[in-house]
C-alpha cells in the first residue's frame, strides 16, 4: 500500500502573491505531490502551504519550497503579527497514510541536515523529530523571534540541529527554519465582536494549555510569582493541547484568538469552540464564527457535525454532507469567506476523480447507461443498489421517527437505528461500483495475450482470480444487504407508523437485492475451479437467501397489521 505524508510548510510572506507563486510552482514541478492548498494572510504576511504525497516526492519538494523561499524573502525587512524566524519559518511533515511516527520522524530528520547543509540555513528538529525535550516545542525553539536569533544561535544551548551557528549575512536573510515531524494540527482563528488585543489575549490565556503567568496581586501589572527555582508560575488554562494567542486582523477589523490545536484527540475542534465562546462570553465578548487555517481531517467536522446535532436532540443518521453542513453552520465557519469542504478537507482533496463513479451519476444517468448497449452496469450492481435504497428507506423512517412530535424523548434511540442504517446505505453504495470493477476485471483477464504456453497459464490464472474477486463482490453485496433487515425491522415495529408502509417498501428492496446478487453468486461461481471455495460461498449464499425471504414475510406481516390498524 502506498505511504503518504504530508507538508505543511509556513513561509514569511503573505501579501506578495507573486513571491507566493514562485515559491509553490516549486512543489507542482516535483512529479507525484499533489499540492491542497494555499491560504495567504496579509495581517500576520505568513502563507500556509498544504501538500502531500509519497515521502521521497514531499521530501523534494518540501526541499525546493525552503530554496525557493530563502532566494525570495529577505527578513530583515519582514513584519507580520505571527510569529516567525525565517523565510520557511516551518516545515512539518505528517503521516497520513500506511507510516509509521518513527519513520516520518526519519525523513524530517533527513529533511533538516540537507536545507542545513546545501542552503546552509540553521534548522531547528521539533516536536516528534526533536533530538531533545526541550526542543519539542516550537514556541521554545522560537523564542525570540527572527530578532533574538543572532544571540541564540550562537550558543551552545541553542546551536542548531543543523546548519550554520553563525548570524552572516546569508543567514540574516534567510532566519532559521523548524523542521519538524507531527500529528495533525489544526490552525483556527476564532473571530470576536471585539477590536480590543487586550481582550483576545485574555480570552487566549484562559483556555490554552499553558495559561498564564500567576501574580502577587489581582493585576496584569503585578509581578508573576516565581517558584523556588525561579521559574514563573502559570494557572494552567482549560484545554489541552492548545495553545493560543489574541490579535487583531486589520484586513477584517476585529480582534481574534488564534489556536493552534496539536492534539485533536485531547481537544475536539468543537471542545475548542464551545469552550472558547464560554470564556469569552463571561468577559462579555461574543464569538461570532471562526476560519481554519490550511486544511482538516475529514473526522474534526463529523465529529462536530454529530456533536451539535446532539446538542439539539437530532438524528446523528443523516448524510455525511448533512453532518459537515451542520459543523460549518455551528462554528461559523463561513463567518468571514466561504467555507467549502472540498476544497478544505483533505480527505477530498486526495480523492482520485480521474475514473467515474455510477453512484455520483444522476438517476436518469444512471438508469440510461444500465438499459444501453454496454453490459456494465448489470445485476450485481443493481441488486446493491436496490439494497441501498432499501437501508435508506429504513433510516428515512428513524429519522422522520426522531422527529416526531411527542416522540422527542426516543430521539436517541431512533438516531442511533438511523445511523446503523447509513453505515449498511454506504457500504451498498460502494459495492454498486466494486460490483462493475470486478465484470471489468474479468473483461481485462480475457483481453491477455495468449501465444505461448507461459501466456496461456497466467491468463488463465488471471481469469480464475478475476472470477474468484467477481463472486466475492455480491457475496458481500448479499451479506451487506441482509443487515438492512434489522433496521427495517425495527423502523416497522416501533417506528412512525405513518410511515411504516416505507419501511415495508425497504423490507422489499432488501429482498431482491439478496436475491440478485445471490444469482450473481451462481453464475460467477460455476466457472469456478476452486470447488472446495465454490461449495462453500454457494451454501452460504443460499442460506442468507433464505433467511432474507423469511425476514421478508414476517415484516410484511408486521406492517400489515400497523396498516390494518389504522
């Protein structure tokens, strides 16, 4: 399986779009990385760059970004509210995909000694790729700033990794860079109906990890207390893995707390907001939206989604649009410019388009290239679709039951059977275009060459294999289609029984989606060799077939009699 990292380099230059330019047509020359996104900021004049691919390509390319960068920024006339000390004044890297920490930890490593040595500019290994504790934390590396560099590098405490450990010429243009190896970071912004620093840095403190400094008095002008090894003492704040600070944005004029949160495990996206509109309300401040920086994982906008659902005693079993749309909306993520998850979630980013999908296809589309000349689409597929749909009429019933008037104290109960219902939906939904890989498979195993004997023998084992994969897909497309049972059956038994003539129309989908896909269980199956395979997938199938018939009558049954009923 293919490893992925990946790069998310910070530059010192956000307002020269044509510096910004130069600096990422480096990564797009770099064959097999996929550069995510650009997003500039003119107050802080720091661009955050997002790409990602395998770990020698992003290496490279994270390479040719510091070379770049270092030829075009010259700091000694840089200014930004952020803080920095270099041209590249970061460059992480972080797994993605099938890599390991440790080995993310080499590459960075690897990373920092060639821009040290060939562009002979200090760097700095932080957090995982730090050769010292001390060095984990990039506030602490940074300490100082591009201003303070000249007297801390050339310290034995604070020579760098690798590098030169002298303020030249050449290194008072190009600063430092932190190299590093991480998890997955998010950068928000948290945008506040206030113009006051002062206020967003109060708010910072309350929640970020490291707190604030503890006084000898109740003033911010008081001494912080020192302890006996004349340490500062700080309050902690309320959120782990943050760390935060307040600034004011001129391109928007209001004041901000900017958040870089290190562990989303430890601090949820959606912790961060609630906790952060708390503080700042009890200091008479409103949160009104906030901006994310760069990209996020998939998971950080579900699990808000689903958090602020909760919150309002709404079905979490809706579509993974519906979620996202629901965190966008909570957060305000949309509050300043518009949020678009395609283009800022890197799940999707890394999503190959290059080979269409049935299941993306309208209805009509999808109905007029099944009844056209080409063999694919065919039964398999359609029978995982039937099934699909049948799922989906189960959990239309959960939720229209969540949602029920008078019903709002089994909210839950039916939200986690709608759930259930979208889990079986879109593992129907992804076997609908398995079902047509594995015909293709097959086409492609019969297209081999078949001159010499040598051909003969792996074109007949390809076809055998092909065949083998081809009978496995509706197998599973049966088995996936069965679970569905469950849901209608519940939806049919306490769900709103104005609907349950739905969750009957479900039960009927199910069935023939097990029975179709069964069909094509038997004829994939007798061209099989393998008859010990063969006997068994043949028995099985045809013990879920009968399962799914009984379950069939006995909730038509059910539902005949709610209907009667009425």
């Amino acid at each position: 399986m293919k490893q992925l990292i990946e790069c998310v380099p910070n530059i010192s230059e956000g307002r020269d779009m044509n510096i910004i330019n130069q600096v990422t047509a480096e990564i797009e020359k770099v064959e097999g990385v996929k550069l995510l996104d650009v997003d500039p900021g003119a107050t802080t004049n720091r661009t955050v760059i997002t790409f990602v691919g395998e770990p020698e390509p992003v290496c490279e390319a994270a390479y040719r970004v510091v070379k770049k960068a270092s030829e075009l920024i010259d700091m000694r006339n840089h200014h930004g509210d952020h803080p920095r000390f270099g041209a590249t004044d970061v460059c992480p890297l972080v797994p993605v995909a099938n890599i390991t920490m440790d080995e993310v930890v080499g590459y960075a490593r690897k990373l920092g000694e060639r821009i040290g040595s060939e562009l002979s500019i200090p760097v700095f290994c932080y957090e995982n790729a730090a050769f010292t504790d001390e060095r984990r934390n990039l506030a602490t590396c940074r300490a100082g700033e591009y201003e303070g560099l000249a007297d801390r590098i050339e310290t034995e405490r604070w020579k760098p990794d690798f590098g030169p450990n002298k303020f030249d010429a050449h290194v008072a243009n190009t600063g430092a860079t932190a190299v590093g190896a991480r998890d997955f970071l998010v950068a928000i912004n948290y945008n506040l109906n206030t113009t006051s620093t002062r206020r967003a840095n109060a708010i910072a403190f309350d929640v970020r990890e490291k707190g604030r400094p503890k006084r000898m008095g109740n003033s911010v002008t008081d001494k912080p207390m020192k302890d006996e090894n004349g340490k500062t003492i700080m309050i902690p704040g309320t959120l782990k893995g943050t760390k935060a600070i307040g600034w004011f944005i001129e391109e928007y004029g209001i004041a901000q707390v900017s958040m870089n949160i290190t562990n989303i495990n430890v601090a949820p996206v959606h912790v961060c907001f609630d906790e952060v509109c708390a503080k700042a309300a009890d200091r008479g401040v409103r949160v009104t939206g906030c901006e994310i920086v760069g990209l996020v994982p998939k998971k950080v906008l579900l699990d808000a989604g689903r958090h602020y659902l909760a919150k309002q005693q709404r079905s979490l079993g809706v579509s993974e649009d519906e979620i996202i749309k629901i965190a966008i909306k909570s957060m305000g993520l949309d509050d300043l410019k518009p949020f678009n998850p395609k283009e800022k979630v890197i799940e999707y980013l890394i999503e190959d388009h290059s080979q269409k999908k049935l299941i993306d296809m309208t209805c009509t589309g999808f109905a007029n290239e099944t009844a056209s000349e080409s063999p694919a689409p065919g039964g398999g597929s359609i029978s995982a679709y039937m099934g699909a749909l049948g799922a989906s009429l189960a959990t239309m019933v959960a939720n229209l039951s969540s949602h029920k008037p008078g019903w709002d104290e089994q909210w839950e109960t039916f939200s986690q059977w709608a759930e259930k219902g979208q889990a079986v939906k879109d593992e129907l939904l992804a076997l609908v275009d398995e079902d047509t890989n594995a015909f293709n498979t097959i086409m492609a195993a019969f297209g081999l060459p078949k001159k010499t004997d040598e051909e003969k023998a792996a074109r007949t084992q390809a076809i055998q294999d092909a065949t083998k994969y081809a009978t496995e897909v509706p197998f599973r497309t049966m088995k996936a289609a069965f679970k569905a049972f469950e849901v209608v059956r519940a939806m049919a038994e306490i769900g709103n029984p104005n609907s349950v003539s739905d969750a009957g129309v479900g039960a009927l989908c199910a069935r023939s989606a097990v029975m179709g896909a069964h069909l094509n269980v038997k004829i994939n199956a007798s061209s099989l060799k393998d008859i010990a395979f063969k006997e068994q997938i043949l028995e099985e199938a045809a013990a879920i077939e009968a399962a799914a018939l009984q379950q069939e009558r006995e909730i038509l049954a059910i539902v005949e009699k709610v209907i009667n009923k009425e």
